[in-house]
C-alpha cells in the first residue's frame, strides 16, 4: 500500500466565494492535512498571479505511488 500524501490544490473563485475551480496543485507535498493547512498563507501568498476575485486552497490527500521518487530539489513540507 503507498503511502498517503497530502496536496494543495489552488482554486479560482467568483466573488462571493463560490463557482470556485481547480487551477493548480501547489509544488509541495504534505506528510500531514495539518502541516497543508499551516502553509495556506504561504501557499496563497505564492499564487496572487491568478485572474480571480477570490483564491482558495484545498488540502487533499492522495497516495503516493511506489515509484514515485522525490527530487532533492523538491519542496517536503512536515
């Protein structure tokens, strides 16, 4: 079984909040929900480059696959 990950998705929102899209997954990855939601403001702070009245982050969690080899230049966060 692969170990779990968590992500963070970044979504575009209309200006109440709502209609809100998936338009890109954050470069770094998360051992724990809670070490994703501590680097939202980091996270938003990075992605102010999108044309949205309102940004929103999403932690999800996924698997990592087995052959899935992490980069030494990527970003493991907790």
């Amino acid at each position: 079984m692969e170990p779990l990950i968590y992500v963070m998705a970044i979504l575009g929102c209309g200006d109440a909040g709502t209609g809100c899209a998936q338009q890109r997954i954050a470069t770094p990855i998360y051992r724990s929900a809670a070490h994703c939601r501590a680097d939202a403001g980091n996270v938003l702070l990075a992605n102010t480059d999108l044309d949205f009245p309102m940004i929103k982050v999403d932690c999800r969690k996924t698997r990592k696959p087995a052959s899935y080899q992490m980069k030494a230049d990527t970003p493991y966060s907790g």
